[in-house]
C-alpha cells in the first residue's frame, strides 16, 4: 500500500502524536497528570507500574484531539532520529500545567529536534 507517505513505500515506524500547550488557566488532563504524578517513583525504565495507564484512559484522552489531523512521512524526533516514520499529529492540542511539566523535563530534559526543513514532504490535513 501506500505506507501514508505518499511514495508508494510501506513504513517501519507509526507515530500517534497530541501536543501540548502550556496552561496556567487549564489543568492537565488526568491521565498526564497521573503519569506527571508516577515519574518521582520511576525505579527502573519499563517497570513501574502506573494502573490509570490503560488503553481505555489513553484512547478517552487522545480522541478529541485526534479527530482531524496531520499525517507526514518524517523521523523520530530524539537521537538517532531513525528515518521511515509515518507521523500521526492531532490538529488540537491538550494542555498541560506548568507543574506536570516541570516533572516531565526533570526525566526526561528538554530533549527536542529542532524543526526540520520540509524537503519536500508532502504535509496532509485529514479530517
């Protein structure tokens, strides 16, 4: 098939990705919050148990904002940045307390790839 990328080739990688917006007036959604809330017990990567973390929670979640989105062909975003992803981006954000994101980027730093030229990618809208 296709792949989504639009150049006929299947994709090794599949991304579902919400942003974020920093709100002092909205709190996270619970489910961010929750995993903002297990992060200080973390004890070993892969095993710490979070039980709010469930399929069902995460997809409530993520529903809304993944009802139109954005699909492209790109790379993961932290090192080594592998090539052959297809990128699920949803149009509407969540937002995100200052709190839980400050307990984020204490795990986690502020590991992001700069934006990337297009290079001719093709960015769909689908919705």
């Amino acid at each position: 098939g296709e792949g989504g990328g639009g150049g006929g080739e299947a994709l090794p990688y599949l991304v579902v990705s919400v942003l974020f917006s920093l709100s002092d007036a909205e709190p996270s959604p619970p489910l961010l919050s929750s995993l903002a809330a297990a992060i200080p017990h973390v004890r070993e990567v892969g095993r710490t148990h979070v039980p709010s973390l469930t399929l069902e929670t995460v997809t409530a979640t993520v529903e809304g904002p993944l009802q139109s989105y954005f699909r492209y062909q790109g790379s993961l975003t932290t090192p080594p940045c592998t090539e052959g992803v297809l990128w699920f981006v949803g149009a509407k954000g969540l937002p995100i307390s200052r709190e839980d994101l400050e307990v984020i980027l204490a795990l986690q730093g502020d590991n992001r790839r700069p934006v990337q030229p297009l290079n001719g990618r093709v960015i769909r809208y689908v919705l």
